[in-house]
C-alpha cells in the first residue's frame, strides 16, 4: 500500500513538472517502488535458492534419485546371489520292513539321503560376471539419471530467471506507458497534440497491461516447474539467486567428443549390457555341460544298515540348449548394434548443441555489446524530441517497442545460451552443483 501510494506522487510531481524536470522526476518512481519494497537481502535465508542448492536437494530429495539408487542396492545384491553356492538336497524316507519268512526280522526301516549340486568354476564365474556387469550398467543408469535431472533443474532453473527478467521488462514497460498515456492525455487536454496520440497511447497501454499479465503467468508456471522437478522439500514461496548472464565457457569441439566417448553414462550402460550379453552367450553354452550331483544314502534296517555313495548326471540329450544360445546371441547383436546408434547419435547432438552454443553466444554479444544500447539511445533521443514537440507520440512509442524487442531478444538469447551448455553437461553426463559454466571449463 505504501509503494502504491509513493509511485502515484512520483508520477503525480512529474507531470506537474516543466517538460525538462519531468523526465527525471518520472525516472526516479522506479527508484522510489525500490526503496519502499523490502530488500533482497531481508527475505529469509531459507527461502533464497541458489543453483548448486537446487541441484543438492533434488539429488536428495527427488524419489526418482531414490528409486535409481534403490536399483543399485539391488543389482548389488544379485551379485551376492551370483557368487552363492547351490544348496544340498536333504531326503529323509520312513519305512517298515515285514519279513515273510523266518528268522527275518521285522522293525522299521527309514532311509537318509543328501544330494550336493557342484557348480563347474566357468559357469559359476560367468554368472558371477554377468552379475557385476549388469550392476555395472545399473550404476552408469544412475548416473544418467542424475544427469539428466540435473539437468531438468537447471533448465527450470533458467527458465524462471528468464520468465522473472520478462516479468521485469514488462513492469517496466508498463510503467513507462502510463507516463506516456498521462504526457499524451495532458497535451491532448491543453491541445498541443490531437486526440489521435491519447487514443493511440491509450491502446499501447492495454497492451503492455496484457503483456504484463501473460508475463506473470509464465512465471508462475516456471516456478510450479521448478518445485515438480526438485522435489516436496522445496517451499511454495521461494527466491532465486541467479542470473541468465552467467559466463560459459566454449571448450574446443574435438575435447568435447573425447569427453564424450570415455565419460557419458550412457554410453558405459551400454557397453556394460554389451558386455553382459557377450557374457550370456558363453554362459548359456556352458549349460551344455552335464550337471554333476554327489549323492549320499543311508538305509537302517532291523538288522543291517545299507550306505550308497554316488553321482547324479542330467544329460543334455533331448535339450541341447540351442534356443538359449540362439537367443542370446542375437541379443548380443542387439546391444552391440545399440551402442553403435547411440555413439554416432550422441556425437551429432552434441555437435548440434556445440553450434547452437556458438550462435546463442554471437546473439548474446551483439545485442549487448550493440543492439540494446542503440535501442536505449535511440529511445532517450525520441523521448526528448517528444518531449520539446520535435517528434510525435507515434515516433516515441516505436522507439519504445524496439528497445522492448531489443531486451526480449537479449533475454532469449541469453536462455538459449544456458540451455546449450545443459545440453552438453547432460551429453556427458556431469552432475555439478554448480551453474553450467563450471561443468565446461
């Protein structure tokens, strides 16, 4: 209410002013809403977020981060299973002898008997590798995963600086329109202009307050975003520390695609599941071999006691395995054919999101560097040529909407920048906790 009430003075006092005095008067509202809001720096701690705090509490907190994890505790534990020993077979059998003729005793007869599987050591160690080799490829699924939420939250993350800085233009434009609709509609009143410029500032007007208000629905949307990709621990009402200037730097293209090839989880899942399927087919050729048991019996009768010791064989003569084999090789052949997609289709995107770097980075120079500052100039220049009736209302208006284009290409320009750099941290796989510019340099 007091900001309101400072705002409406200000401009009040400007209007009120000769024409030299009101453009600094108008020029200080923005100052006086400033100082009259609550300063950054008193907003609680706890709800200020920055990027590296993002990343940190969606790797903690994200149930998807905790169901990729819960996958490696039980890839973990099928290794275990792996290296485990086949349990023996106990048999206990109760019987009673009845003897027919004489001098045969009669009595119970009950009969014990174990059975132990032996495991050939190739077999049991290719399971056991098998086992490694899909927590292997589990672990690197994780940290795709991880990746790729990060880079979920970095995106979200600069989606909202983005939204928040159109947000801001928006208000600033808005701001400014009202001052031109009040210069226009007091020429107008003293008739130094005709009612064309107050009609045409008029709809200028409308459209900036609906710019301002789809402005704010996008920021709101971004932030719903936002708090769906880190997790329920973030508050509802919170703030971001940041900005969409951050620096990134262009590592050369050939150090990327080497990055490439030996850091990207992805690719290592891949080569692990290779591997694995390799490690099937001689698995499965194995289980050719007979199976081997060592049996051992015991049977007490009333007046003697039998003891047998032998071996159990399962001979593959009807099931030679061949469906087995033939399938595993051809999802060997899958795997490999796989990995092969993804390399060359990881190497294009990543060259694509390398070029789309560089020109977002070109955009973003020139309009800093030219761009913008022409638009600011050239809006002061038809400012004061409006303002001593050199120029009209329609001049200082498209002055104004190329400087707001100008800005709204440089916000742009400067998300399309960080969202290239995520782009490529998500290609190799690198979870920092830091903006995008740290995982490149």
């Amino acid at each position: 209410m007091k900001t309101t009430t400072t705002l409406v003075l200000t401009a009040s006092l400007a209007f009120a002013l000769p024409p030299a005095q009101a453009g600094t008067a108008a020029a200080s509202a923005p100052s006086a809403a400033a100082a009259a809001a609550p300063p950054a720096a008193a907003r609680s701690p706890a709800d200020t977020f920055s990027l590296s705090r993002l990343l940190a509490l969606a790797q903690s907190t994200n149930q998807g981060a905790l169901a990729a994890q819960a996958g490696v505790d039980a890839a973990s534990a099928a290794v275990t299973s792996a290296r485990a020993y086949p349990n023996p077979q106990v048999e206990v059998l109760y019987g009673r002898l009845s003897g027919r003729t004489a001098g045969v005793a009669s009595g119970s007869a009950p009969t014990y008997a174990i059975t132990q599987k032996f495991d050939y050591p190739r077999q049991r160690s290719l399971r056991e590798e098998i086992a490694r080799r899909q927590l292997d490829a589990t672990q690197a699924g994780r940290q795709a995963w991880r990746a790729d939420l990060s880079a979920r939250v970095k995106q979200s993350f600069y989606e909202t600086l983005r939204r928040e800085s159109e947000l801001a233009a928006a208000r600033e434009d808005l701001s400014m329109m009202r001052q031109i609709h009040a210069r226009a509609r007091l020429r107008v009143d003293v008739g130094e202009a005709p009612r064309y410029e107050l009609i045409k500032a008029e709809t200028e007007l409308l459209t900036a307050q609906k710019t301002r208000q789809a402005a704010q629905l996008r920021v709101e949307q971004a932030r719903a975003a936002l708090r769906q990709h880190v997790g329920g621990a973030m508050p509802a009402d919170f703030a971001l520390s940041g900005s969409l200037g951050d620096a990134v730097a262009l590592p050369p293209l050939p150090r990327l695609r080497e990055q490439l090839g030996s850091e990207s989880a992805e690719l290592a899942q891949r080569r692990m599941e290779l591997e694995r399927a390799r490690l099937a087919v001689d698995y499965q050729r194995s289980l050719r071999l007979p199976e081997v048991s060592l049996r051992a019996s015991t049977e007490r009768q009333p007046d003697n006691t039998v003891t047998q010791v032998g071996l159990v064989l399962t001979i593959p003569l009807w099931d030679r395995r061949s469906g087995p084999v033939n399938e595993a090789v051809a999802q060997a052949a899958q795997a490999r054919s796989t990995l092969e997609a993804r390399e060359f289709e990881l190497s294009q995107e990543l060259e694509t999101a390398y070029h789309q770097m560089e020109a977002a980075q070109a955009q973003v120079t020139a309009l800093e560097s030219g761009i913008v500052r022409q638009a600011e100039s050239a809006l002061a220049v038809a400012e004061s040529a409006y303002r001593f009736g050199e120029r009209g209302i329609l001049d200082y208006i498209d002055a104004q909407r190329v400087l707001r284009s100008a800005r709204g290409e440089l916000i742009a320009a400067q998300y399309e920048l960080q969202l290239a750099a995520i782009q490529i941290e998500k290609l190799l796989s690198t979870v920092p906790s830091t903006p995008a510019s740290t995982g490149l340099q």
